[in-house]
C-alpha cells in the first residue's frame, strides 16, 4: 500500500463521495415515505461556530426509521429566520414539507416562538405540523427549582467538590486518600448544568466519600469544611443525592429513540405518583423511602427533625406541581392510538362515523390483539395500513414525533468528537 501514490486529498474525497451517496439515499427514503418528521438542535463547536443538526424520522415498509439528515454551519445570526432559511434545504432536494407531521426542538426562543421562531415559521409552510418540546428538557426543567436551604446546601456541595478537583495538586492528594482508606470512589465528579446526571452522581460520591474529604480538609483548610460535621447538613444532602438519584433514573428512561407521546405521559405520571407517595411517607415519619437518607439515620442513631421534613415536603409538593406543568396529559381522544381494543377509549376517539366503523371492526380482531401486545405502536399501526389506512394515517400522524432531541445530541457527541481543538478547521459534514 505504501507504494500507491496518493494525492493530499485522496482520502477526504473519498468520504465526501460516500457521504454524497448516503445523502441521497436519506432524502429518497423521506420522499418515498407518505409522512416524516425531524427533531432540531443547534449549538456551539470548539471553534466558536454555531452547527445546526437535523434528524429525520420517516417510514420504511411500515416501521419507522431513523437517520441523520442536515449539518450546518450558521455564519452569523441563530434566529428563528436564520435556522428556517438553512431548513429551506428541503425544497433544494425537493422534499414536501407538507408531508412534515413533527418537529421537535429544545424551548431556545429562536426555536420555540410562535411568530418568530422555528416553530412558526415551519408552520406557516407546514400547517398540519405538531410542534413537541423535548422531553428530555421538560424534565431538566421541571427538577430545576429548590427552595432556599435545599439550594443552598446543593451549591456548597458543589463547592466542596470544585475546591478538589479545581487544582490536580488536590486531586491526586485525594486519590492517595482514598486508597489509603479504601473508598468506594477513586475520585469526585466535577459538577456541571449541562451534563443531564451531574447533580446525582456528584452528590451520591460526595456523601460516600464524605469521610475522606472531612481527613482531606485536615491539612487543606477550606471555609466550607466544617459542613461535614453538621447532623441537619448532611440529612439535606442525603435527601439530594436520593432524589437526584430517582430523577436521574427517569431521565434514562426518556432516553430512547423510540418512545412515545404515550410513553413519556406514563413515566412522568409514575414519577408524580412516587412523589405523591414519597412525601406522605415522611408526613407519617417513614424515611425509609429514601435510602441514603435512612442508612445515614440509622447508623448515627438519628431521627429526621421535624424542620428539615417540612423543607424535603414543600420541595417534593413543588416538584409534583412542576412535574405536572410540564408533562400535561395527552388528551382522552387520542388514547385509542395506544390501546385501540379498549372501548372506552373508542367511545371518546375523535373519529368520523366510518373511521369508528373500522375502529370497531379492528377492535374486535383477535388476530390483531394478538399481534399487538408483541410489536411497537408505530410498526403495529404502519403493518395494518392495508386493511385499516384511515385509522393507520391519523395515528402514524400522532406516533411519528420525535419526543426528545436525543438523536441530535448524540450526534453533536460524535461532532466533537470529530472535530476537536487539533481539528479545529475541519468541514465534518462528510465525516458525521
């Protein structure tokens, strides 16, 4: 191989090639399929230019399929106006926005707004579009409030945390420490507001290696050290690290390319429950729900003051009143689309008098039921639009969605992954 003469740009031409024809079998899928829909997110690269992402959902032989559609540099401005031009993309490759069914996007006001934003201005070309905010940060924003001492004990934490890991002089004394005792954890995690686990696991590692920072701060003198010897700060901080832990694990779960509006109502409906639950739990004097709380309770013999229970309950009453705000349930009329079998979700479908006909006639199908309870709302409606097409179209309409931008951001993951600060100059169209 090392014989073959090869030109400065034999390789990059290569991948421009490949990418081109990847290119035009996307948007062939998207012209072929009878409907599509695209989730957006745009951010910042390591040489300060704004890149917009798209990606496509769109149906293949009845099953929906997803793919990377759109990389773009914005030059200057990231207004609704500026995004929409780039999107304007579609009529180069002579894509139909009329057969756009969704778009989903963060809630940035130059995606969001309605006379100005991304969302506005699709519609004004799309009319039948379904504009959905990510779940993802529906969720982010619904855990984002804590009242006064709640807050105040999570951002001394997080100052505990930064003062080790701020200096790596600091860091490897802390490693040594822990080995010397053997920790669960070699190590603090730093905090940040973007990462979507940052609050629990930095809190959980703090609260378990909250003995070797208390022999850390022995010979590192820092104002904040004498927290850890406080009973009511450190029940606080447990409380945190329990929550965070339980919310972190409803984030993983809305983290999946293929759930549902259905599916997101269910999960955050079970996280209101819990917290209905978790909070009458502490009213009647029941820790235990919280298990890092309780352990700690329990091993220095410790009852939960009645202060701090007050606090954790007016945090929890917040947090059910955010939760809801921000994942309203879907409307009754549309339940049919998850369990079309259930007749009093045919009673309150918003049908004409043919489409319930077929309704009734699908909902009595044995075969059907059968075949139901073993395949994914989208391939069981997109495998019957023979027989049922009305009833398939509305509810592929319905399912199409995305819910989350989480194709999107693991996409600029590998974005950066490709273009790095040695890489700085690099086009990375081709390569994504």
């Amino acid at each position: 191989m090392n014989t073959i003469p090869l030109s400065n740009n034999t390789i990059s031409r290569r991948i421009e090639e490949m990418s081109d024809d990847i290119e035009m079998t996307v948007t062939a899928k998207i012209k072929s399929s009878k409907i599509f829909a695209i989730q957006v997110d745009e951010s910042t690269d390591v040489a300060n230019c704004a890149i917009l992402l798209i990606i496509a959902r769109y149906l293949k032989n009845n099953e929906a399929e997803e793919n990377f559609l759109l990389y773009h540099p914005l030059s200057q401005h990231t207004r609704g106006e500026d995004i929409f031009n780039v999107i304007d993309y579609f009529k180069e490759k002579e894509i139909n926005w009329s057969n756009c069914c969704g778009l989903c996007t963060d809630c940035a006001k130059s995606m969001s707004r309605i006379y100005s934003g991304l969302c506005g201005l699709v519609m004004k070309v799309a009319p039948n579009i379904s504009w959905s905010h990510c779940c993802i940060h529906r969720q982010s924003l619904a855990c984002k409030n804590l009242s006064g001492e709640l807050k105040h004990v999570l951002d001394e934490a997080v100052k505990v945390v930064n003062f080790i890991k701020s200096k790596s002089t600091n860091s490897r004394i802390f490693k040594a420490l822990h080995e010397e005792m053997m920790s669960p954890h070699s190590t603090l995690l730093l905090h940040t507001d973007v990462r979507c686990f940052s609050h629990g696991k930095v809190l959980t590692w703090l609260f378990e290696l909250r003995y070797v920072v208390h022999v850390f701060f022995e010979d590192h003198p820092f104002f904040l050290a004498s927290k850890l010897h406080i009973c009511n700060w450190l029940q606080v901080l447990a409380y945190l690290s329990d929550m965070f832990q339980n919310i972190n694990k409803l984030n993983l779960t809305l983290q999946n390319s293929s759930i549902t509006v259905f599916s997101v109502s269910d999960k955050s409906e079970s996280m209101i429950k819990k917290i209905d639950f978790w909070r009458s739990c502490l009213e009647n004097g029941q820790p235990e729900v919280f298990e890092t709380l309780h352990n700690f309770l329990s091993e220095n013999k410790l009852h939960l003051s009645w202060e701090i229970r007050k606090k954790i309950i007016e945090h929890l009453t917040a947090l059910k009143s955010d939760f809801q705000k921000y994942f309203p349930k879907p409307e009754e009329e549309n339940y049919w689309i998850s369990n079309p079998f259930e007749e009093q979700y045919a009673q309150a479908a918003k049908l004409s008098v043919k489409e319930k006909e077929k309704l009734i006639e699908l909902s009595t199908d044995s075969t059907l039921k059968a075949e139901f309870k073993g395949h994914f709302l989208i391939n069981f409606w997109g495998n019957i639009s023979g027989e049922y097409e009305q009833l398939s179209d509305k509810a592929l309409k319905f399912l199409l969605p995305f819910t989350s931008t989480e194709l999107a951001d693991r996409a600029f993951s590998s974005y950066v992954f490709i273009k790095n600060k040695y890489c700085n100059k690099l086009n990375a169209l081709p390569d994504l």
